[in-house]
C-alpha cells in the first residue's frame, strides 16, 4: 500500500494512491483522521481502512496525483531523529572509522520540504550539499524493544534528503544547527508500507542525482546499522511514538568529500531515488 500527505488550501490530507490517482481517505470514511500522524495515533489500521476507502471510492473521491501539491509525508513528526555515518563507504570519506555507537541528531519541521518544492540555499553560506537517506516512519509504540520485535513497529518507509549547510554543521561539534536551516529536508512523496518491501527495507538500491548525473549509488544492505538495530537502541532512551521519523544515514559520494567539492548551487536539480519506494526531486532556490 502506498499513502501521501498532499495539500489541500491551508491544511494537509491523507491520501492513498491507485496507479496515478489520489483517494482522499477522510472524505471517503470521515473516522480517519486527515493526517498521518493523527491517523497512526489514533490506532488506525490504516492499511485496512486504505483498501475500504479504494473499495468504496467513487469517481468524485478520486483525484490525478499530477494535480496534487504534495506535501512532506508527515508534516509534523512527534520527533525526526537522524543518523550520521551509517554507511562504511561514507565514514571511510569521512575519514573516520565505524563509529561505537550510532551518531544521532535531530530535525525540526521547518526543515522539512515537500517532494517539488524548491530547497533553500541559504544566503549565508554556498556549502550546501546534498544526503540521499531511507526514512522510517514509525507505526507504533516502541519502548525497550529488542531487535526481533523492532521492525513490528514499523509502519512504512519513504525517501530523504539530508540537505547539509557544512560549515554551519562543522562550527560545533553537535551537528544539529547545519541540518536544521528552513527547507532543507527533502521528505517523500510517497510513504510505502513495510509488508511490500524485505525486513528493514534491506536490499534496495539507493542513489542521489545532480543534474542527472549520479553522485552517489549504493545499497541500503550497506548500513552500518540497521533499521532493528537502530529501533532497539533509540527505544533504551526515548520512547518512539506513532508518526516519528528515523532518517538512516547516507552512503558515500558527498559533495563535501569530493575533490574539488561539488556544492549545490540554484538551479540545480537533486533526485533521491530509491528502488521500490520512489523518487523525490527538489530544486535549489538561492534565498534572498
């Protein structure tokens, strides 16, 4: 199954899509809340209440995603929690070794941009670079969990962009202000659910584009640590709640680790793709 959040004047709905169309879940069941978040911590067997709401739709709930603005998949997460260094190639470019322990930091919704909405290069720096990342959206409550029972809490997976200002990242040893600028995390379109993809979404293809050319292509098995492995050891410290969002870290192929550095710059085009989940693609606007 898969669902996206899309606009709808001043707020946000949930849709599920068929093929190229939208159904709007709440206006064909109005129990369901119109927003993911809400939905997932409501309780709602959203899976089912999807299929119900297809089954049930008729022409006038159905809406052509080409005619849809969508928005970040979960427009305002409980928590978007993201990992630095999860993948070998990327620590080795890095110039680090694995670390001992997952390098965590978080994200605010101001940072969070819709698949199609132009990216902000800030105007106080050009080090704007680009992070292709498999995001988890959590489905429900997860506190000291083990490993074997973490994926059961997993709802679905979508595409990110860790858009990264890296001298603003680099002034502090936390990395938090470089990922926090206003638009600068790509999040979508399109969530899919974990039943249509292997465990911890391993095996699948991950790569960035700019302008079409690739700058990174690796495999989302090349983790360092895996979505279980990353859900137990948040749930020791933090309880993860229905709608949270846990970004896994990129490969390598960075523009900060390229000879010369490769910086996005306006104009530019971004492609985050990731096999079987889908294709989120941002623009650079230069912030004036």
């Amino acid at each position: 199954m898969k669902f996206i959040t899309f606009r709808s004047g001043a707020t946000t709905r949930l849709g599920v899509l068929d093929q190229g169309s939208v159904v709007d879940i709440n206006r064909v069941l109005p129990q369901v809340p119109p927003d993911l978040r809400a939905a997932l911590l409501a309780g709602i067997d959203l899976t089912s209440a999807a299929r119900v709401a297809l089954a049930q739709s008729t022409q006038a709930d159905r809406t052509q995603l080409s005619d849809l603005e969508v928005a970040p998949l979960v427009p305002s997460p409980g928590k978007t929690i993201c990992l630095g260094l999860n993948y070998y190639d990327h620590a080795a470019e890095s110039g680090r070794e694995k670390p001992v322990y997952p390098w965590f930091f978080l994200r605010c919704d101001t940072s969070l941009l819709a698949h199609g909405e132009a990216a902000l290069l800030p105007r106080v720096s050009e080090r704007f670079d680009y992070e292709a990342e498999l995001a988890v959206v959590i489905g429900t409550r997860a506190r000291h969990v083990t490993q074997e029972q973490a994926l059961q809490h997993v709802f679905g997976y979508t595409c990110f962009n860790d858009m990264s200002v890296r001298d603003y990242q680099k002034r502090t040893p936390q990395w938090t202000i470089g990922k926090n600028f206003d638009r600068t995390g790509g999040f979508g379109p399109q969530l899919v659910t974990a039943d249509e993809l292997a465990p911890g979404a391993e095996g699948l293809k991950i790569q960035a584009r700019l302008n079409g050319q690739v700058m990174q292509d690796a495999n989302t098995t090349d983790m360092i640590w895996s979505v279980a492995e990353t859900i137990s050891l948040l749930s020791e410290c933090v309880t993860l709640e229905p709608g949270d969002v846990i970004v896994m870290g990129t490969p390598a192929g960075v523009g900060q680790s390229r000879t010369p550095p490769v910086w996005m710059k306006h104009g530019d085009k971004i492609e985050i793709e990731i096999e079987k989940i889908g294709l989120l693609v941002n623009t650079i606007e230069q912030e004036v």
